[in-house]
C-alpha cells in the first residue's frame, strides 16, 4: 500500500514536470519501476502511461506546436530515437550515458548562467540536430531530456517548445507501444494494476502542470528547465558510474 502510494504521488509529480518542460515521466519514473521488474520490462510497462499523458498534453497544447520545427527537427528526433532505441542493446554502455550526462549538465548550466547556446534556424540544422538529438538519446534511453535541451536552442516560448517536444514524443509512442504489446505482453498484463495507477498519476500531474505552463515568463523558464537539466544529467552520471563497478 505504501508502495502504491508513493508512486502515485511521483507519478503526480512526474507528470506536472513534463507538462511543464517536456520530459520527466521516464526519467523519474523507470528507475521506481526497475525496484520491482527488469529495466526492459519497466521501459515497456512505463510506455502505456507515457503515450497517455503525452497525448493529454497534446491535447491541451495542440495550438501551440511550432509546426516548421516540428515536421523537421521533431519529426528527424523521432526517427533518430526509435533507431537509437532498436540499438540500445546492442550499442549502449555507461561511457554514453557519461557523455550524454555531460551533455545535460552543460546544457543546464548556461541555461542557469543565462548563457544561452543559440542553435542556426535552417531547416538542414534542424533535421541533422533532430537525427543526431534523437538518436544519442534513444541509444542512451532518455530521449526526452536531451530533444528539450537541443530545442532549447531554438529560442522557443515555453509552451511552443513544450507543444513540440509532446509532438514529437507522441510520434515514438505510437511507433514503440504497439511493439511493446506484442513483445512484452506478458509483462504488461501482470503489471495491470501498477501502471493503471501510474496512468492515473500522470494524468493528474498534466493537467495540473499546463495551466501552469503558462504563467511562467519565458527568462525563469528556461532556468527552470536549465535546473531539472542539469539535476538530470547528475542523476544519470552517478546511476553510470555505479554500474560500472
């Protein structure tokens, strides 16, 4: 019981972050589920809810996609992160996780230091840096930190950078859950009940977290975002350095 309790309400909050800076459920998530199943068996089990909350946020920021970033770097992450993920197993290691750990920090602390890193606004950046984002993060397995990160760059207001984030993001769902039914059934249907509950949490943080989306100005949400970044990428180095033990 206390258990189902304290991941509804991480669930919650999981769930209000991404609303607000566009990743969060899988970071914070996957390692409470990986207590209790394999890491493989919590990246699938975590998927249903995933594609839940992301396609609520949509919704409610549908209007706000920018849709030139989109239809080249959202849609060029997407690719890139699905074939990344198809060679996760084969391909990832700690040294990547180190990288892309450092990647973050970096990315979070001239956030925080209002040092912004500007990204070239042409459509061949946008679809190289969507290929390459996308990819390095599938392989890795968070993708959705490092594509905030890389949109960072494209200097977009808070919701149009969430709005595309979502976008994107719900187009690997909807290529990786179906797979993920077929090749990880069995571990889906016996944990109905853990991820009905975590469906329920995400649910509740999205909707509490975009109306709050956009009362922040964009000069503090960008630290905001700079913050969780950087939180992020110390999470995954010290969780890299430990395995390699």
């Amino acid at each position: 019981m206390w258990f189902d309790a304290i991941l509804v309400a991480l669930a919650v909050l999981a769930g209000s972050i991404a609303a607000i800076s566009g990743f969060g459920i899988g970071s914070l998530l996957t390692p409470v589920l990986m207590v209790s199943m394999r890491p493989a068996d919590a990246v699938a089990v975590l998927a249903i809810p995933h594609a839940v909350a992301t396609s609520i946020r949509l919704l409610r920021l549908r209007s706000d996609v920018d849709m030139p970033t989109f239809k080249q770097f959202g849609l060029a992450s997407g690719i890139g992160g699905l074939t990344g993920a198809t060679l996760q197993a084969r391909l990832a290691s700690p040294a990547l996780t180190i990288v892309l750990a450092v990647l973050l920090v970096l990315s979070g602390a001239t956030e925080l230091g209002r040092r912004h890193v500007p990204l070239p606004q042409t459509p061949t950046w946008r679809l190289v840096g969507g290929v390459l984002s996308g990819f390095f993060g599938g392989l890795v397995g968070n993708q959705g930190g490092i594509r905030a990160a890389a949109l960072l760059g494209f200097n977009l207001p808070p919701r149009q950078l969430v709005a595309t984030a979502t976008a994107a993001a719900l187009f690997v769902d909807a290529a990786r859950v179906p797979i993920y039914l077929l090749t990880a059934s069995s571990a889906i249907a016996a944990s109905t009940r853990l991820w009905m509950l975590v469906t329920l949490g995400v649910t509740v943080g999205t909707f509490a977290g975009v109306p709050i989306l956009g009362r922040i100005p964009q000069p503090i949400y960008r630290r905001v975002v700079g913050g969780l970044l950087l939180l992020l990428g110390c999470g995954l180095f010290v969780a890299a350095v430990r395995s390699m033990r």
